[in-house]
C-alpha cells in the first residue's frame, strides 16, 4: 500500500452501512483531515436520519463539508456537487487539511475522477414543462416521444424509468442536442489519476443485508417517520432527488394509511439491500481502479497511518 504522504486525498467508496463513514472519522482525526461527503442523498438537509449523515457530535469532531448544504426542494446534479467539491478542495488546500472523500454514489467519484460531462444548465420552464406532461401523458408517451427525437437514448432507457427519460427530453427540448453529445465533452477531473489513494471497502454480503435492516430499524426509532413526515407536508414534486431516498416513498405511503409502519419498513430495507447489491456491480465496473478491501483490512490501514 501507497504512504498516506504519497496523495494528494484519500477516496473512500462503499455500498450503504458497510462502515465507510467511521473509517473516515478515525482517518481524518489521524492525518488531519476534512471529510467530504460524496452521497447524494446525505447533501440534504430534510434528511439526516434516514440517510445516515454524520451526527452533530462526529462534525464537531473534525471538519465535514457537503452534508446537509442542500434544501430537499432542489434538483442537486452531479455538475451543483462538482463545484461545490472544487470549492472545498480549494479550502483544504488553504488550511492544510488531507481531503477524505466519503460515500456510494459512484458517478460522484467518477466525476472526481475522471471529469464531468458537459451538459448545460436546462431551464426551470423546461423542466417544468415536461414534467407537466409527463404527470398528464404519462411515462410510455414522453418515452416514445424521446424515442423519435433521440432514438439512442430511446433504446437505451427503460420504457418505465420516469427520471432518465425525463432528464434526456429536458436536455434536448434545451439544447436541440442529445444528451450523449454532451457527455462526450468531459471536462478535467479535480482529482487525476496518481495523486488519489482510492478504496472501495466490501464487506461480506450477508453481514452487510443484516447491517442493513438492522440500521433501517434504529433510524426509524430515532425519527427518521417523523422526518419524513416533515418532508412529506412540503408537498414538493415526487420526481426530486430526496423524495425517493431509500424509506421515504414508502414511509410516505405508510403515512397517508396505505400500508403499515412494518410493511413500510420491509419495503425500505429491500429497497436499500437491492442499491447495496448495484453499487458493488457498478463501482466494479465503472471505476476499476479502485482498490477493494475488507472492512478489517481498511481499517488496519488506518490505524497504520
């Protein structure tokens, strides 16, 4: 293993509940270091329970940045995190901090990494727009309608996948480009190959589900219900980004008398062991530099520090 010296930031990378976050805790109190979240769903502020953010305590304990910066009512893209990173690594660099990217939202590190796509900023009546349609039309209309106006993106997306095929008809109603264009513009990556220590910790799978449900009980005992039912009276727009973080669509719906908390609770933990089970796929393939270890064996790296 490279020296902590040799990096310019460490990247720690890992399905949901495998430990990542306390990893970062005792290395960034080790080496001097500010931990940056890379989740997109803990950059809400509506949702520290659920998303399992830091506590008020581990913040004050060494510096954190990007948690909870963002209002749930906001669209928060990979481009919004991109500079709001620049502007932190900017930060640690003035202050002589070791940057400590954590998460497992894996097209955030890839953008560290590798560079982002250049897709513009697409207009708030746009959006609005196809929204409207997509809520009258329903989902198969604006799929065919995308399918004549951008057959790539047509065949590639999933008859039923509401979100992508709304942000690809929202890109070229914008642009008059397809949105394959714009991702083969990338800009530079913040953080270039040869200057990164990057580590996606695996646990065993078994004991990573029971982690899993195990930890969707203790949130829902410590607010997480009441914090979505906070979210839930803002009456903000389904397709957001926080309205459909693992738990809330079906707490929502055990709040409105649908289902029960227990049934609400088995949809949540199959919700979030089904993500956890496509982030080890995905950072295997994406992002094969990353280098995988054990729990144990991130942490005996820490210690060694």
């Amino acid at each position: 293993m490279t020296s902590l010296s040799d990096n310019k930031a460490v990247l720690i990378a890992g399905p949901t509940a495998s430990g990542k976050s306390a990893l970062a805790l005792e290395l960034a109190q080790k080496a001097s270091g500010v931990v940056i979240n890379a989740d997109s769903m803990q950059v809400y502020r509506d949702l520290r329970v659920l998303t399992a953010r830091p506590t008020a305590e581990e913040e004050a304990d060494v510096p954190h940045r990007l948690y909870g910066h963002v209002d749930a009512g906001v669209n928060y893209s990979v481009g919004h995190y991109v500079r709001d990173a620049a502007d932190v690594l900017a930060e640690a660099q003035r202050a002589g901090w070791l940057p400590i990217f954590v998460g497992g939202t894996g097209l955030y590190f890839k953008a560290l990494t590798r560079g982002l796509s250049a897709v513009p900023q697409v207009a708030e009546a746009v959006r609005e727009g196809v929204r409207l349609r997509l809520a009258r039309d329903g989902v198969e209309a604006l799929h065919a309608e995308l399918s004549r106006r951008d057959p790539a993106a047509g065949a590639r997306l999933n008859v039923r996948d509401r979100t992508r095929i709304a942000r690809a008809l929202e890109v070229i109603e914008a642009t008059g480009r397809p949105l394959a264009d714009w991702h083969a513009d990338t800009t530079p990556p913040l953080l270039p190959a040869g200057g990164t220590r990057a580590l996606f910790i695996a646990p065993e799978r078994e004991t990573l589900y029971a982690r899993i449900d195990a930890r969707f009980d203790v949130m829902l005992d410590g607010g997480a219900l009441e914090e979505v039912a906070r979210l839930a009276a803002r009456g903000l727009d389904p397709l957001l980004p926080a309205m459909k973080a693992h738990g809330v669509p079906a707490l929502i719906r055990h709040l409105r008398g649908e289902i029960s908390r227990d049934e609400a609770a088995t949809i949540g933990k199959a919700d979030t062991r089904h993500y956890a089970k496509r982030q080890f796929t995905w950072f295997r393939h994406q992002l094969p530099e990353f280098e995988w270890l054990a729990p144990d064996a991130a942490r005996a790296w820490v210690v060694s520090v």
